[in-house]
C-alpha cells in the first residue's frame, strides 16, 4: 500500500497518461501479492474511463478478484469489462463471466454472458464460448440443443475449440 500512495504522489511518466500509470502499478502489485494495493490500484484506473486502460484494469480485476475468493466483487469487475465493447477485453471477460457463473448455478446469467461473448464475434473467444455454452446447454433438459454451437465450432476452425466441440459430436451421436 505504501507503493501505492507514493506512486500517487509521484508526477506521472512522460507521456504516460494517469490510467497508465495505475494500471502498471496494479499489475506490479498484483504481481507481488499486494491484493489491496492492486485492487486501488485497477479500481483508479477503472474511474479513469480511459478506453484502454479503464477495461483492461476491470478485467485484470476480476481475475484478481475470482483468484482470492471475492467472487461478488470479480462478478462485478467482469461486467464492467464485459459491457466496456473493448474489442480484446469484453468478450474475454464475457467468457469468464459465464464461467464464473456456471460455478456458482448462475445458469441463465452464464448463457447471457457466453451469447455475449459469442457475439462480439471474436476469432479467438468466440469459438472457445461457442463450446462453453453447448457444454451447458448439453447438461440441460435439451442437450440436442447443443449440437448447431458446436458444428458451428467445427466450422470456425478454431485449433483447440473446434476440436473439443467435434469431440462433443461424436460423443452424442
């Protein structure tokens, strides 16, 4: 904490905007175990509603956050990650918004979170929720509901998530 308060004193670098400066330090932090300092450290880079930075602490957040058990807090962090339309950090956090909530029984909010995150269309997350979300739906009432996600998986081509999908195929059919 005492790295925190000092860094505030101290002028930001050339060039390096406030956000910036408060997310370096919250990764620093965080990076040394100092829970309470980066959580100030991410939440002022949040309140910067710097487009960049301001999502990438939210995010960086909820990880920190869902790793030492807060996980109302890291719900939360992720939402507000989730609803930034940062192009790399929403759908990510979508995804582990979804993840979260499936450990927690958050049914209905965990297929929001994955549609959301399947709908940024993201080359990366996309496909990887495509799987998230038939594996839910294939634990429902109506797993045969499951099988368009995860043909539509297949066809992505994703390395990792149009294989666990095509697993998935085989094993229903």
């Amino acid at each position: 904490m005492k790295a925190f308060r000092r860094a505030r004193r101290a002028p930001p670098a050339a060039g390096a905007p406030e956000s910036a400066a408060a997310f370096g330090l919250a990764a620093r932090l965080s990076e040394q175990g100092d829970v309470e300092g980066a959580r100030s450290a991410f939440r002022q880079a949040m309140d910067s509603r710097d487009a960049e930075y301001a999502p990438a602490a939210a995010f960086r957040l909820g990880l920190l956050l869902a790793q030492h058990g807060d996980i109302d807090g890291a719900r939360e962090a992720y939402r507000q990650a989730a609803n930034s339309g940062h192009p790399e950090h929403a759908p990510t956090a979508a995804r582990n918004l979804g993840q979260l909530n499936v450990r927690q029984g958050r049914y209905r909010q965990a297929h929001e979170a994955y549609r959301a995150a399947i709908d940024s269309g993201h080359p990366d997350v996309a496909p990887r929720a495509m799987v998230d979300l038939g594996n839910l739906i294939s634990d429902s009432l109506y797993p045969e509901n499951a099988q368009p996600l995860y043909q539509m998986t297949v066809e992505s081509g994703h390395p990792e998530a149009a294989r666990q999908a095509a697993r998935r195929l085989a094993d229903s059919g």
